[in-house]
C-alpha cells in the first residue's frame, strides 16, 4: 500500500527544472534502501545513503534504537560528502522506529539545512507510525509530495516495485513542476 499527498504546495518558489535529484536515506533492515534505489533508478537521482558510526547489531541494537527512538534521541553519522545545495529536489528515505524518527535520521537533519529545497518523503513501515513520522518530518520543511509504504511482509520484489511505482509517480511530479 502507498499513501501519497495529492496537493502540491506553492511550487512557483523552486527551481525544478533541471531535475538535479538526490535520494538520500537511513536503512537498517534493507527494505527502505531497496524502495529508496529503485526510486533512484528511475528518476536517475544521485544517491546517499545515512550511516551510523555505532553499527547496530542483534537484539541489543534493536533495543537501543527503539529506546532512542521513543525519546527523539540522535544517534552520531557519518555525515555524507553531498552538497545539498546542488540539487533542485531532495527525496529523503526514513524508516518508522516504535512510531518515530529513527536516531540516525535525527542526527542526519540537526547537521543538514533544507533551506529553499523542494522535499519528497519517503516513509517505511512495517505496521503504523508513518503519519506520525511525517508529520515530526514535515515541520519547517518545503515538502511537496510524500510517500509512506509498508513494507511488512513484503517481498524484495514487492518493494522494488513499490520503489519504481513511487518513482514514476515523482518524474511526473517533476514534470508537471517544470515551470
């Protein structure tokens, strides 16, 4: 299932037309790095993925970062080498963590500034929670368009071409934007 926005909020302020894109994402059990690259591949993004310097393993992991998660908490990433300000859209990839932000996506946007980028969410989840994610996520930001995909007991291929379907739906998006 895919939730998508079908309002598209004062876009004459962005500069889309030469489509410079870049999918950027935080995946710790691989299903949004799967959404997130078929994306890419279709609307040819450049693509960067979120990582955390303290890797997460085993169940430990998993209770750390449901804790941090609970409580806003950022976790420390190695901050990718892109130049946000080269891109004319932003597609930012962020998984659901007990209903929340997840720590690294935290730590990622308190070092990032999205001033004056158009923004397409992608949030995954297993269950619920991504309203709820994109709502803390569209606060301050100019988000045009955002995609929420379960991804629960889905197939790689499944979420590929739940990947490819979303990335058709932003090309037209882009095109419909170019002003």
């Amino acid at each position: 299932m895919i939730s998508h926005n079908p309002l598209i909020v004062n876009t004459k302020s962005w500069n889309i037309s030469k489509k410079k894109i870049c999918v950027i994402y935080y995946s710790w059990t691989e299903r949004t790095a799967l959404v997130a690259e078929s994306i890419a591949e279709v609307v040819k993004a450049d693509l960067v993925r979120i990582k955390e310097i303290k890797i997460r393993k085993g169940v430990t992991g998993v209770l750390s970062g449901a804790f941090q998660a609970i409580f806003h908490r950022k976790s420390d990433v190695i901050h990718p080498s892109v130049d946000i300000s080269n891109y004319d859209l932003i597609i930012l990839g962020a998984p659901v963590w007990c209903g929340n932000i997840p720590p690294a996506i935290n730590g990622f946007l308190s070092k990032t500034k999205f001033s004056n980028k158009a923004i397409v969410l992608l949030i995954t989840m297993a269950l619920w929670g991504g309203k709820r994610v994109l709502k803390a996520l569209d606060r301050k930001r100019n988000v045009i368009e955002f995609f929420i995909v379960k991804t629960g007991r889905k197939s790689r291929k499944e979420l590929i071409d739940e990947g490819k379907k979303i990335g058709r739906r932003i090309s037209s998006l882009i095109t419909g934007l170019s002003l």
